[in-house]
C-alpha cells in the first residue's frame, strides 16, 4: 500500500508478497476467500458458504430462470407463475434481466407460466419441470413470451439450459456426485474428492461434478488441477457460471487480474444472484485500480440477504482510505466488526479503525 496508507495504518493482508513493491500496494488476500467464494469446507461459516443443497429425499430445491420476449431480449418485470401438480400456486416477478427465482421448493414436478404486465395477451408456452433432473438443488428453466397466435396450449418439457436429463447422466454417476456433496457438507474433503472424481470417470461431461473438484482443488492449494477441471467444463458449457467463477479465482490467484475480472462478469451474466461473483469481481476491480466499478460490485454483494459477504466492508474500507475519506473507511470497518463480532481478525481491524477515526479527528 502507499505510505501514507501505511502510516495510517491500513489494513494488510495476510497473502501480499513482502518482497515485492508492487504487492504491498495490493488488496489482494487469497486465502481469506478460498472458502467464502467457492463454497469451502470447515474455516467459512454457514452463512458464508455457498453451501450445497443436499440431495433427495426430504429436501428443497431452487427454481430459477430467465423470462425472454420473443426477440430475445429479457422480459423484464414479467408475472412468473408455478403451480404444484397438485394446483397449489406460487408466483414471482423478473428482475430487469428478466431472472426469476423460487427458493426453499420441495422436491416434485412444477408448472411454470410468464405473462406479460404491460401487455396480458403475451403469455409464455406451459413448461413443466421437475426436479429430479438435477443433483445440484438448482433448477434452470427459461420461458419466452409470444403472442396469443403463438402460444402453446399443452404442457412441455422444461428447458433446462444444459440440463442433467439433457446430458443423459447415469445414475450411478448421479449417485457418486450427491455422495461427493454430502461428504463436503461434513468437511470430509478426501471422501468428497474421491466421489466427484468417480462420477467424472463415469460421466466425463458432468460439468457440476467437474466443477465442484476444481472448488476442492482450489481448497487444497492446488490451482493447476482446479484450472484444468473448470477449463474442462468451460469447453463442454462456456456460459457455467460456477466454473467462471472458479477459473476466475484461480486467475485472481495467479495475480491475472485483467482475465479474472472477464471470467467473473461473465459468470454474472449466466448467475446474476450469486454475491460471491460480485466480492471476486470487486477484489479483481480494486488491483486493476478501477474503484467506480470496484465500489459498485462490492456493494452489489452486500446487497444479498441469502449469503453474507461481510469481507466487502473491508475491501470498501481500503477503497476509501486510498481516497483519503477516513471516516467512510472507518464507517465501513465498523460495519464489518458489527456484522462479524467474533471473527478472529476483530482486535486488528479495531486497531485500523481507531487510527483512522483519529485521523478524521485531527485538527
């Protein structure tokens, strides 16, 4: 960091190279996000995870999608309704990317329709799905809008963008692959590591098997094999926003700052609710010294009730610093301290915090 950052005792982390000039000036603190962003094992808390759904029975699932106009552009602030074979009803509204999302459903066969707010005669065809299609407890299912001449009277399969039922998955793959998620909700990453590699040698187009052994080589500090299994899903689906993302943070990792930062708007693009992205993009934004946008995606991730991104405060925190706005950057660790109270970096960001509101006191 700049001296006279240093003397104000800006925060550090615990990853910079010491030895080089250039990473003292840096953000970057790897290690504290290997769990926090890809859906780590034991050292994140619950919260922080992005943690796996487990798998039938008794279990819950999310549907989500994209509502599209029949040109292709996304169906903003469209009426998503879905309704159980049994007729109960839910429904949602799309963002303006035109995205939807069910949380906390029950395992089962689903209905979904769209319609249009602004114009009711443009209804999307019924599309049935059901979540036995997929292992991973997210179900992705994309509706269009046409005109009453064009809309489908019967019910249709889903489509499900790159689907398991699409890829044909054998069961005993499936099988393999829901073990893998259980032993890494139990922190048992060698059991984990074992399961995924079987359902890959089963199915070597299991982008979601591929992809969680990358998140546990990324774990394991092992970034040129968490490379090789997210550039393997990334050839077979290059819009799979979990490997973007870890792709992404093994980029970031290697310091590629640029390519990261591409991989993780990318990864937005195809997972526009995952706050995860948003801190890695952040993070990617800050070393590339782009603050404007640095500070957009860092909020952006404090905006998602779903998952805690607490860590962001302190990467706002150093943002405003290198500004010279002491008291936003104080303000943003007091966030962080008020969100995370027995984090085991309390004591030192108190420290920070302190110098800096002196600073800000000072005649």
């Amino acid at each position: 960091m700049p001296a006279s950052l240093k003397t104000e005792g800006a925060i550090r982390t615990p990853y910079a190279n010491r030895k080089d000039p250039r990473c003292s000036r840096r953000f970057f603190a790897a290690g504290i996000l290997l769990a926090l962003c890809l859906g780590g094992l034991a050292n994140a808390s619950a919260q922080d995870r992005n943690v796996a759904v487990p798998s039938r029975p008794g279990t819950f699932v999310t549907i989500q999608g994209r509502v599209s106009l029949s040109d292709g552009r996304p169906a903003a602030r469209a009426l998503v309704k879905l309704t159980t074979r049994g007729g109960v009803p839910r429904q949602t509204f799309t963002n303006d990317q035109g995205r939807f999302e069910f949380n906390q459903m029950e395992d089962g066969g689903y209905v979904l329709t769209a319609s249009s707010l602004a114009d009711p005669g443009q209804t999307s065809d019924a599309v049935e799905a059901d979540t036995s299609s997929t292992a991973t407890g997210t179900l992705n299912v994309s509706l269009t809008l046409h005109p009453p001449s064009e809309a489908a009277k019967k019910p249709k399969p889903g489509v499900i963008r790159v689907g398991e039922s699409a890829r044909k998955i054998p069961k005993e793959a499936r099988k393999a692959f829901e073990r893998g998620l259980k032993f890494k909700a139990n922190n048992e990453a060698g059991k984990a590591l074992e399961s995924f590699s079987r359902a890959i040698d089963l199915c070597p187009e299991y982008l979601e098997a591929l992809a969680e052994r990358g998140d546990l080589y990324v774990l394991q500090r092992k970034l040129n094999e968490a490379t090789a299994d997210f550039d393997r899903a990334l050839k077979l689906d290059d819009h799979f926003g979990p490997a973007l993302r870890g792709a992404g943070y093994c980029k970031l990792e290697k310091r590629q700052f640029a390519p990261a930062a591409d991989d993780f708007e990318r990864a937005i693009l195809a997972e526009p609710e995952n706050a995860s992205t948003y801190l890695l993009l952040g993070i990617a934004d800050l070393e590339l010294g782009r603050r404007e946008p640095a500070k957009q995606a860092l909020e952006k991730a404090l905006t998602f009730t779903t998952q805690r991104m607490s860590r962001a405060h302190i990467y706002l925190a150093n943002l405003y610093a290198l500004e010279h706005q002491y008291q936003q950057a104080a303000d943003e660790l007091r966030k962080y301290l008020d969100a995370e109270p027995t984090a085991p970096d309390v004591k030192s960001m108190q420290e920070v915090e302190a110098r800096w509101r002196a600073r800000v006191a000072a005649p």
